[in-house]
C-alpha cells in the first residue's frame, strides 16, 4: 500500500518556478476578503462564543436572539438551548477567538466600565428590518454587542479569508497540473476569488462555503498533478488526509456528506483504474478511517446536545414553514426549486455567478478533444454539482435563501470553476472576456453591497452611489458611540491597495530561499 498511484496529470503539466508568487496570490486575497468583510451575525457565531466563553454548546444566553436558536423540545433526552445545524465551522471558528480573548475580554470591559455612570443610553441601530434593529437592541441590552463585533470580526479575518485564500492557492495549483502556464493559472486563481461567489460568502463565518473549500482540498490531495503531495505521503496517508477533509465537510452540515461520498467514491475508482481490484477495499477503508475523527466529534456534539447521537439538530426542530413536507422539510426534488437554485436572480447559481455558466459547454469542447481536465476529475466535478442542485431543489429552506443571498450551491463553485476554466482556455477571447467581466460585476457588487433584492438591485446600487463596503454601511447605521469619527469606503480601499501593491512589489534578501524553505515545508 505504500506505493503511490500514478496522478492522472495532462502530459504538460506546469511545475510551479516561482513558489513565492503562491504566497502572494495568498495574502492577496487574504487583504481583499479581509476588506469586504461583513458584519452579519449569523448562528454558527453564537456556538463559537458559547464554546470559548460559556465551555459549552447550550446557547441559553442568547435565546430567541436568533430564529434557529429553539429549546429542546420536552423528548430529547437531554434539555437546553440549542441550533439546527451541524457545528463544524463554529468549532474552527473557536480557535482564533479563544487565542483572541484576553485582548477581546479586556476591550469589552473597558466598553462596559465606560457606560456605567451614564445618564441615558442613545446607542441606536438605524435599520427598515425590524428583526434587525431588535437584535441590536437585545445585544446592546446583554452588553455583548462589541464582543459579537470583535467575535464576527475575529472569525473572518482568522478563519474564512485565509481558508478561502489557501483555496484560491489549491485552485492555481490544480491548474497548473492542468498544463496551463503559472501565469495564465495565477490571473485565473484571481478569477475564481474574485468572479465568483468566493468573495461574497466568504465575508463571514458559513458552513456551505467551507464543504466548498474543504472539498477541494480534498481533492488535491488525493488527485495531485504536480506530484507534490506524492513525493513526500504515502498513498495511504493521502487517503487518510481526504477522507478527514471530507469528514469535515459532513461535520460542518449534513449536506457535506455528498462531497465526502463522492471523493471517497472517487478515491476507489483510482485505486481500481489503476491498482487493480485488490485495493479496492483497502482503500475505502483507509479513507474512511480518515473521516471518521470528524463524524465521531459530530455524533458526540449531537449526544451532549441533544441526547442523541445520531439525530441531525434539525430533528428537534420546533415547528416551522414547510417542515411537514418530507422528513422536516426535506422531500423529493422539486422543479421550482431546480430553477430556483440555478437562475433565481437574488441567489441563483448562475446568476450570481455568470462566468461559470462556461462550465455548461465543457462536454461539447470534451467532445472536441480540446480539454485539459481529465474526464475522471471532470466527472466528479459534474457529479458534486448536479447532486448538490438535485439534493437541495428537495429542501424547501432553499426558498428562504434571499435573506443572505446564493448559500446552498457554494460548495459546488471549486469544482464546477475547473470545469469553466477548461472551457474559458478554448473560446473567443471576446467570450471569455465578457465572462470574466460579468462574473467581477456581479460578485464584487453582491460583496458590496449584500443587496437581499438581487443581483440587479446590487449592480444598481454601485452604480448610483459608487463604491462601499459592508463595514461601513453598517457603522453608518450607528451613532457616534462607536466611531467618533464618519468612516467612508475609499481609505480602506486606499490602505488595501497599498498592501496588496507592497505584497507584489517588496524584495527583501533571501526571498527565494525563505520561499523554497516554506514550500519544502
């Protein structure tokens, strides 16, 4: 079991010349997802503070705070205050904000001590959502309004920008295995976090992108065309480090388990094409033994929750909208739905994302035999695309994704971008210009603005009032409590484009052997 099986790699596969530029291409979208952060409290948030702060899983604290937070119902096992989904992305989440307390714990006191003494609290949240101006006011009131910003802040900055941007690295790399030259697979690795919807949901803690950005790591792993990863682990160790990536696709939402059984699938049908039959069941074996640390933290978090270690959290649901179709709201597929997930213009797949509509043609230019991805990595990325549209056109929840825009189908967008890719390389330039176009347009104004009206409400808004950014249309919506001072989107503009011009510009002595020295590593 310890020889490595062959990658299936075009024969022009690229070697990377330069490992510093990955760097770059990292901290570069590192700066730009960093900048485009929101300030949106999602559920996954109060998990991580109840986690570091309370050492538990019951969210008590923050009861009726948010729709999804529910009181077991009186025949789970066990009593307490909980949420309806998996907890993977608050558990990594936790790890920058428990190395951040002591700084956060020592802001927030100084906050709190300065509001003791006053005549009259005037802090206000100027918002039309009423559910809004309500949550603020209930955190104003808990005093834990300023940790949940610092909490948001923290888990962005130290959690989904560096996992999106080490995605974007993967993606480059995978490219090059491709036969594209490291130029033209750097300016697409841009593409992908900037023309699709990388950079709108990687603004905050969300566990649909993360099955996106672990499953493509999961993949790397185990396809590996440069033959990087095969020169240092064993295939046995490869399998083992996917199947934990895929188990913590599934340990971050049930929906994960299509992306975990399918590169596990994927996984066998290697070890068949090019092992024989014999290694078959070694090598579902191994992968599973390297998901199961993730599943196992998954079930042991449903037992201290819920009593119950193999229920999903949204078994104990109260009653809501659509929850008697199918079990708890999950039926068979739905037309509606199918159309909804791919072309609804407040989160559609392609809508949202127009430059992958690329993806489409691929098997005629396959056809053609002018593609470079090959059809067993080809087929994956059609299959963990076709099975997350068809899953979710079953849930009726799709129907409430216009509260945060395009969510379900995110950990389909690094497989089918492959796909777009191959496809971008062949046709007119005109074509691929305009795609590529289109798909920043879009993205960078969904990431904007966060327009709950759609794409065309977002492309509008910029036009008319220009250019902003999250943070600072949420301060604007607050009183001078906060920021003595009116914050505008273009010094943060003018400060990321330093960054990122020192990032490409700076040399420093013994680059190239700092470089080398972090790539052996």
């Amino acid at each position: 079991m310890s020889t490595t099986p062959a990658s299936s790699t075009p024969a022009r596969a690229a070697t990377p010349r330069t490992p510093g530029i990955q760097w770059r291409l990292f901290l570069t979208c590192w700066v730009i997802f960093c900048l485009h952060f929101a300030t949106d409290f999602v559920r996954e948030h109060f998990l991580v503070t109840s986690i570091v702060d309370d050492r538990s899983f019951d969210l008590g604290r923050y009861y009726e705070m948010h729709p999804d937070i529910f009181r077991n119902p009186p025949e789970a096992p066990h009593g307490g205050v909980h949420h309806g989904a998996n907890p993977g992305m608050s558990m990594i989440g936790a790890i920058p904000y428990a190395l951040f307390k002591p700084l956060v714990d020592v802001v927030v006191e100084k906050e709190l001590a300065g509001r003791t003494g006053r005549a009259g609290d005037d802090a206000a949240y100027k918002d039309p959502r009423a559910k809004r101006m309500e949550f603020y006011r209930r955190a104003r009131e808990l005093g834990v309004d300023v940790r949940f910003g610092l909490l948001g802040f923290i888990t962005m900055v130290f959690c989904m920008a560096p996992l999106s941007a080490l995605s974007a690295v993967i993606v480059m790399r995978l490219l090059m295995g491709m036969g594209l030259s490291e130029r033209a697979s750097l300016w697409l690795s841009f593409a992908y976090a900037f023309c699709t919807p990388i950079l709108f949901r990687t603004a905050y803690l969300n566990q649909n992108i993360g099955i996106g950005l672990f499953g493509i790591m999961g993949l790397a792993v185990l396809w590996d065309p440069l033959r990087t990863a095969s020169q240092r682990w064993s295939w046995r160790m490869r399998l083992m480090a996917s199947g934990f990536l895929g188990g913590v696709c599934f340990l971050s939402d049930y929906s994960g388990a299509i992306t975990c059984g399918l590169i596990g699938v994927y996984a066998v049908w290697r070890a068949m094409e090019e092992r024989g039959w014999g290694d078959v069941i070694p090598t579902g074996l191994w992968y599973t033994l390297g998901a199961l640390p993730p599943i196992v933290m998954l079930w042991f978090y449903q037992w201290a929750s819920f009593g119950n270690a193999f229920l999903p959290p949204q078994n104990w649901m109260p009653p809501v909208e659509w929850i008697e179709v199918g079990y708890k709201g999950v039926g068979g597929p739905q037309p509606d739905l199918f159309w909804m997930l791919l072309a609804d213009t407040r989160f559609g797949l392609f809508t949202t994302s127009p430059f992958l509509l690329l993806a489409l043609a691929w098997p005629f230019y396959a056809w053609r035999g002018q593609t470079r991805l090959p059809r067993r990595e080809a087929l994956l990325c059609a299959a963990i695309t076709l099975a997350y549209v068809v899953f979710f056109s079953a849930v009726q929840y799709t129907r409430l994704q216009w509260v945060t825009g395009i969510r379900y189908l995110m950990p389909v967008i690094p497989f089918l971008f492959l796909l777009a890719v191959d496809v971008v390389r062949v046709v007119p330039r005109t074509v691929a210009a305009v795609a590529l176009a289109a798909g920043f347009l879009v993205d960078w104004s969904l990431a904007m603005t966060r327009s709950q009206a759609g794409v065309l409400q977002a492309i509008n808004t910029v036009l008319h009032e220009g250019l902003s950014l999250p943070v600072v249309t949420t301060l604007s919506k607050m009183t001078a409590s906060y920021l003595p001072f009116r914050l505008t989107a273009w010094p943060l503009y003018v400060v990321a484009a330093l960054m990122v011009l020192a990032i490409w510009t700076i040399r420093r002595p013994g680059r190239q052997a700092f470089a080398k020295h972090l790539s052996a590593a």
